[in-house]
C-alpha cells in the first residue's frame, strides 16, 4: 500500500509531541507532518497549513487542531481526502469558556504563564491519571515549549472561532469522530454532535480517556485512525 501524506494538527499548547504514538504506529500508512499553530485566528493557521501542505492530504486536529481542520474543509475541501476529528468540537465557545480563556490570557500577559498549566491540567487529563507523573511531565513540557507568547496567540483564536455546526453536512471524505468517555472539555456528546452531521463519518469512544486521548490511550486511538486510514 501506498503511504499517504497525513497533517495532524495539535491542540493548545501542544507539539509534536502529543501525536507521537500515532506518528510511530500509522509510519507504514503514512508520511506524517505536525505543523505548529502558532497564529491568532483559525483562518490563519489554516491558511498557514495550507500553504505548506500537499497538494492532498488526509486530516486529523485534536481539539484546537480540529477547529483548524474545519476551517481547512471549509477553505479547501478538494484537498483532504480523510477527515479525523479528535477531542473537539463544532461549537463556538459559551460565553463562560471565552472568560475563562481571557483570564488565561491575563495571567500570561502579565509574566505569570507559570500558573497557567495548573488551572489547565485537571482539564486535559482524565482523573484516573492526574497522578502519573510521566504523562503530567509530557503536557507541561509541551506548554513550556510553546511558551506564552503563542498561548496568548492561540487563545485569541479558539475565542474567535466560526460555529462550524452547519458545516459539518458538507464534508464529502471519509471521516473518524474519536473521543474519550472521560473528556470533560469536549464530552462525548459533542463529537456524538459531529458525527451525527457528517455522512457517513464513524465515531469511536474510548473508555476512560480525557481530552488528551492521543496520549492517554495511545493504542485505541492508533487503531482507530488506521482504521480510517485503510478504509
């Protein structure tokens, strides 16, 4: 079989880092790429991917990524072959979140990005592992990497993200909807939500997983997206 060029679009404050699991188990599939997104508006970073991507390509954003693939079908849907959605969601933010998000701006702006990752984690992470220090490591690590600036960048534009629900109808590629039973930023509900829109598209839960899925369970993620890939 013939790799495949496959874009995975990472979440907030997040690298290469939370795809490397998948990058290893799909490298007989495909020739993956994990570009940074780094600007402050979904259209943005789209178009920042999009000019630096194939001319096709298959498509997979966790959380922030995955509003960025929206965007990205919404720009230019002849370009992806495949869809995976993962730990996101259709939805603008209520207005509680974008509070929350802005506070989170404050504390950076104002020299204080330290404190930023503790409000966070307990949020990413799903309770059965907020205790391993491995993992805990791993997502700090990344957010100190990324670092403040981008974070104030990347904020911006979850904040300012389109309601892509009546989107979501239009996409004509094969489509995974993946998600973690435990998420408790982008319930199952949310992607229960997506598939539903989306023809054809196949959602899996996975038990016991927070929002962070590709790390947590690295494994049924994995499955799940060579599935789609071989579908």
């Amino acid at each position: 079989m013939n790799r495949q060029d496959l874009i995975l679009l990472p979440g907030l404050l997040c690298d290469a880092r939370l795809f490397a699991p998948q990058a290893d188990a799909l490298s007989d599939l495909a020739r993956v790429t994990v570009p940074d997104l780094a600007a402050d508006s979904v259209v943005a970073m789209a178009e920042a991917v999009l000019a630096a991507a194939p001319r096709r390509f298959a498509l997979a954003g966790l959380s922030m990524g995955g509003y960025v693939a929206q965007e990205i079908m919404r720009r230019a849907p002849r370009r992806v072959t495949r869809l995976a959605l993962i730990s996101t969601t259709a939805r603008p933010d209520a207005p509680e979140q974008s509070a929350m998000r802005r506070e989170l701006i404050a504390l950076a702006r104002s020299e204080r990005f330290a404190l930023v990752m503790p409000r966070l984690l307990p949020k990413l992470i799903s309770a059965g592992r907020r205790d391993d220090a491995d993992l805990r490591r791993l997502v700090v690590g990344m957010a100190e990497a990324v670092g403040a600036e981008v974070f104030i960048r990347q904020q911006t534009a979850i904040v300012g993200r389109p309601d892509g629900r009546d989107d979501l109808s239009r996409v004509a590629v094969p489509t995974a909807v993946i998600c973690g039973d435990a998420d408790e930023l982008t319930p199952p509900d949310r992607h229960q939500e997506i598939a539903a829109a989306i023809p054809g598209a196949k959602l899996t839960v996975i038990p016991g997983s927070g929002h962070l899925s590709t790390l947590e369970a690295p494994e049924a993620v994995s499955a799940a997206l060579r599935d789609w890939l071989t579908a």
